[in-house]
C-alpha cells in the first residue's frame, strides 16, 4: 500500500501552479476529522506513514527551513507514553480518572504523530511564519491521510501545553507541539457540526 503518492518532482523542474481536480475539490469539501472516540485498527504501517510524512512536509515553508520535526507513536510506544503522561498527573495527585484518561489517550488510535514547531530562530523568518507553517503541515497530514483511506484528527488537549510533557518529548525551548494528529480507521461516521459562515468574515478593502 505504499507509493500512493507520485514521487517528489525533482528540484527546478516547472510544476503548473493549478491542478484542477474534482476529486480534490470533493475532498476539501467534504473533508471531517473523526471523532476521537471511533478511530480503530488498523493505521498506516510505518513505511505508509512515512509517506505520508513525506508529502505532508510539502508545505509552504519560509526560505525553506522545515521548521518542524515529528515524534511518532506507535504499537507499544503508545502505552508507554501514556504511561509517563499518567505519572506526571499522579504526581499532582490528579483524580484517578484523570490519570487513567491520560494513559489510555494516545491509545485511541492506531498512529498518533506529535508534530513539533521547531523554529529557526535567526531573526529572519519571523517565528510566527514557522508556527504557520507547522500548523500547515497538521492539516496537510490529515488531507493526505484522508486522499489514502484513513481518518484522522488533530488534538492537543493538554499534553500540547504541559512542560513536563514537553520533556518527554525532548522539547527545546523554542520548540511548541502543534498537534497530536491521530489517524487510523473510523469505526462509524462524524455528524457534521456547526460550521462558522462567511457572514461578517469576509470584508472587501474599500479605502481607509
Ligand atoms: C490546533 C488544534 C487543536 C485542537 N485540539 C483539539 C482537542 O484537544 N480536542 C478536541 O476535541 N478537538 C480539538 N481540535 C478540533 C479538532 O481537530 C477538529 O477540528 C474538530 O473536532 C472538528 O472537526 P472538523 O475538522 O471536521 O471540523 C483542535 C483543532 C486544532 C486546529
């Protein structure tokens, strides 16, 4: 199942600046993160994964930094980080149902991917850009995983956000999670939600 995407252009080669695709225009129209609650077996192996990886990262990117990097659990791997997650809550005497939700989280899916902003920081590119840039790269995931069959969806809950979690994740000061995306195999279809409307989004610049 591997090789579903073609292969990287070579560098220089002219690439057309359109691709009209009705397939693509019902994706992204009809594109849905999974409930987090019904993704199942199986995942992407770890080559799929790999190439999934690999077109995601085509990402606009600001002088071409890849300001970002992936940390990817699977298999065994995701107990295990459960696990310290749930020693990190017990260690501030969380509620047992806490600690419990925090070691079984990363197994509602077959494959979960930490995708980590870790940006340049040379006073170029400004920060932001790069944060932008990783935040591409989540939702680019999540459309290639969703062209290849598999559902996903990005969470951060608060993990994201925890420094004690960031250690474990070898988190530098600089570097900040954008995203636990988790892909596998929807057990059962998502509703549709509520969808924020062009209404008052939208403005035409008509002067100062
Ligand atoms: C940066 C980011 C973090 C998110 N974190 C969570 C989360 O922790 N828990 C959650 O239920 N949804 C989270 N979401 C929302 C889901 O990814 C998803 O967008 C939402 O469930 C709606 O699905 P949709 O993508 O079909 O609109 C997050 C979205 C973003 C962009």
């Amino acid at each position: 199942m591997t090789k579903r995407f073609p292969p990287a252009p070579p560098r220089d080669l002219p690439l057309a600046g359109a691709r009209p695709s009705a397939d693509a225009r019902a994706l992204l129209a009809l594109r849905k993160s999974a409930n987090k609650l019904i993704l199942g077996e199986p995942g992407p192996s770890p080559e799929e994964l790999d190439e999934l990886l690999g077109v995601a990262m085509r990402v606009p990117d600001h002088r071409k930094l890849g300001p970002w990097r992936f940390v990817v659990f699977e298999g065994e791997a995701r107990t295990q980080f459960g696990a310290e997650l749930g020693r990190i809550l017990r260690g501030r005497s969380a509620a047992d149902q806490q600690v419990e939700e925090a070691e079984k989280s990363m197994l509602r899916a077959p494959v979960v991917v930490a995708v980590i902003s870790s940006p340049v920081e040379d006073g170029r590119t400004p920060v932001w850009e790069q944060e932008l840039s990783a935040g591409a790269l989540c939702y680019n995931l999540l459309l290639a995983a969703n062209a290849s069959g598999w559902a996903g969806v990005w969470l951060s809950e608060w993990a994201a956000y925890d420094k004690d979690a960031g250690v474990l994740l070898a988190l530098t000061s600089s570097e900040r999670v954008a995203g636990f995306v988790h892909l596998g195999t929807a057990k059962a279809p998502t509703p549709e939600r509520v969808r924020a409307g062009p209404e008052g989004r939208i403005q035409r610049w008509k002067g100062a």
